[in-house]
C-alpha cells in the first residue's frame, strides 16, 4: 500500500516519510540480505513462535550458491545470524500481549 502511494505521488512530501526515511542496501550488503531472504522461507515455527533459521539450512544454502572461501562462509553465517536475531527480537517483541 505505501508503495502505491509512492508511485502515485507528485512531490516528495507526498511519498510516506517511511519509504522516504528507509534504508538502502549497497553493493556489499545487498548479497546478505538476498541470502537471509531466501532462507528466511526455512524458519520453523513452533507453539512459542518462531525459530532461528536452521544452522543446517544455512550450511546448504552456502554449499548450493558455491561459497567456498571459509572467511566468505563465515561473513554469511555471521550477517544472516545477526539479521535474524534482529527479526526474532522484533517478532516477540511485537508479539507481547500488552
């Protein structure tokens, strides 16, 4: 909805101060969020809620994309662990019965 309304406006006041503010991804973040978006999609829900991406799962993605470099290997476990722990923080915490 917010990017129909980006696409339709005239000036840029009228673009939502959430898609204005936004972040943009560069060349060298960009390959690590594509890498947790596609594993985002093996996450495990269990009757607590959501799960952390499987260690398992994450190892296969490597191995199929052909990320071999060990220092490559450990930036993805590392970044895509991290983005993680930042959406299950948000999910609970929005989760939280107030």
């Amino acid at each position: 909805m917010l990017q129909e309304q980006a696409k339709l406006a005239v000036t840029e006041e009228e673009i939502p101060k959430s898609l204005r503010n936004r972040p943009v991804l560069d060349q060298f973040e960009s390959p690590y969020w594509f890498a947790y978006q596609e594993l985002a999609g093996s996450r495990q829900f269990t009757p607590g809620g959501a799960a952390d991406i499987p260690y398992t799962q994450k190892v296969a993605w490597l191995d199929e994309n052909g990320i071999d470099d060990q220092d490559d290997r450990n930036d993805y476990m590392q970044i895509i662990t991290a983005i993680d722990a930042s959406y299950l923080e948000y999910y609970y915490e929005k989760s939280k019965v107030k």
